[in-house]
C-alpha cells in the first residue's frame, strides 16, 4: 500500500508541533562532529515519524538522519530529515524545517516540507504540482543571473579543501544580485519552487535533506541535478543545482568554470 499526500503532510505538521514546543532547556544540544550538532529535538521529532510510518506502512524501509536506514521493502523508501536546520533551532533562530520524501520503485513521488515558525506546509506529488498551504507554487521565470538571488550552503568540514564551495560562492556572488546562506537545505530548495529564491546548489548533502525539495522544484517547472549536470542526485555523497531550466544551465556553466580554474574535472 501507498501512502497519501494526506499522510505525509499530517505527519510533518506534526514532527513540527513537537519541534515548535520543545523546551530550549530540555533541548540537550550534543555535537556529532565540530560543526555538526543534534539535539534531543531531532531524536523526539524522528521516533515521532518512524513510528507513524512504520505503524501505517509497516515493511516500508526509511532512511533517517539520525538513525541511519531501516531495512524494508525496496519498492517503498522513505527520506527523513526530522530537523533541517539543527544549528538554527538550536541557536533560537527560526529558520528550520521538517522534510519528507517518498520514493516508489526508486521515484520520488510525495514530497513535504513543514515550517514550523511560519505555518508554511510545502507539499508536491509527482504529476500533480507543488503547493503552498494549497496554492500552486511556480520557480521564477528570470533568464538572467544578475537577475537572481541565489542560495546555497557549505559542508561541515571542509576546511581548506577545494570543494569547499568559497570558489563557487565568490563566482556567484560576482554574478547576481546576491547569495543567501539560509542553514536548511530543504528549506532553500522550496523556496526556489515557490520563487522567492532563483537558484540552489550544495556540493555536499544528504538525500533525506533534499529528497522532498527536489520533487518541489520539480512540480514547480524548475530542473534538478547533481553539480555536473547529472539527474541522479540522490547517489551519497549528493551534490545539487537547482533552477527553472535557463538559470539552471547558467548555473552549472559558472560551476565548471569554478572546476576548471581550480583544475578539476
């Protein structure tokens, strides 16, 4: 059995309502490395989600951010992100979501991301259109990188290595408007797919972080690639770009631009 859009938007809405009223002095920041923080927020937020999902789907197999993968069906996968944004929540800055992905047969064909601050439930299903709080959602339509604003982020620990992305962000940053660091992969992908940003790439990532904001841009008309153009995106480590169809192209010209400067391939 499949799960609804329904389903999944329930769900998120809830991860989130745990999230939203969690207690600052109850969060137990802790690091998983220098830069990379998790806090009880995450855990509560994701056994919410295993559970609801396995209790629903049971058999279903689940790839998490905290606890790695559950084996199950390969015909069902799901992408859990159950705080995109730890650093943020965990500094009281509101910009965090819930994101979820689900997969038939290796497609990706629900997707939900929940702001919990905002009350903005971003939704989509493959060959139905993306939404916001139930109004359509459309990428940009600019032609033009010095038109657009643009977002990425950066790996965690990448000091001093060449795919740190300072490259790419000085190109870019040289050749729009501006680029925006918002701390939530899957939130700066939904804000591609409803127009408010015209551009997304990340040199390193994790499918539960972009799962369910791919299928968003997607529903949205725009395309979705890794950094060379490639549409398997969701291989580990995962690379991004996103973009309607015009800056998207122009986006990965600047990047293997980046790429050949610095004497890569």
């Amino acid at each position: 059995m499949n799960p609804t859009l329904d389903f999944v938007n329930q769900i998120a809405v809830n991860a989130g309502a745990i999230l939203k009223n969690f207690k600052r002095e109850d969060l137990g920041i802790a690091h998983k490395s220098s830069r990379d923080l998790v806090t009880q927020a995450d855990y509560a937020s994701e056994r919410y989600l295993i559970d609801a999902i396995q209790q629903a789907f049971p058999g279903h197999a689940i790839i998490a951010e905290e606890s790695g993968k559950s084996e199950g069906s390969k015909e069902h996968q799901w992408f859990i992100d159950p705080l995109d944004g730890t650093v943020n929540y965990a500094h009281g800055v509101p910009l965090y979501t819930v994101s979820i992905g689900y997969a038939y047969r290796d497609e990706l064909t629900l997707g939900v991301v929940y702001d919990p601050e905002l009350g903005e439930l971003f939704s989509a299903q493959r060959g139905l259109g993306a939404t916001l709080n139930g109004a359509p959602l459309q990428v940009s339509q600019y032609t033009q990188l010095v038109d657009c604003m643009l977002v990425t982020g950066f790996p965690n620990e990448a000091e001093d290595s060449p795919d740190d992305n300072v490259g790419n962000f000085l190109q870019f940053n040289a050749r729009t408007q501006a680029v925006r660091r918002l701390g939530s992969a899957a939130l700066d992908m939904v804000y591609v797919a409803a127009g408010r940003l015209d551009g997304f790439w990340e040199v390193s990532t994790n499918p539960w972080d972009i799962a369910a904001g791919t299928l968003m841009v997607q529903e949205a008309g725009g395309v979705v690639t890794d950094l060379y153009g490639n549409p398997d995106y969701l291989q580990t480590p995962s690379t991004v770009v996103c973009a309607n169809p015009v800056i998207h192209q122009k986006m990965l010209e600047v990047l293997a631009a980046v790429r050949a400067e610095r004497g890569g391939a």
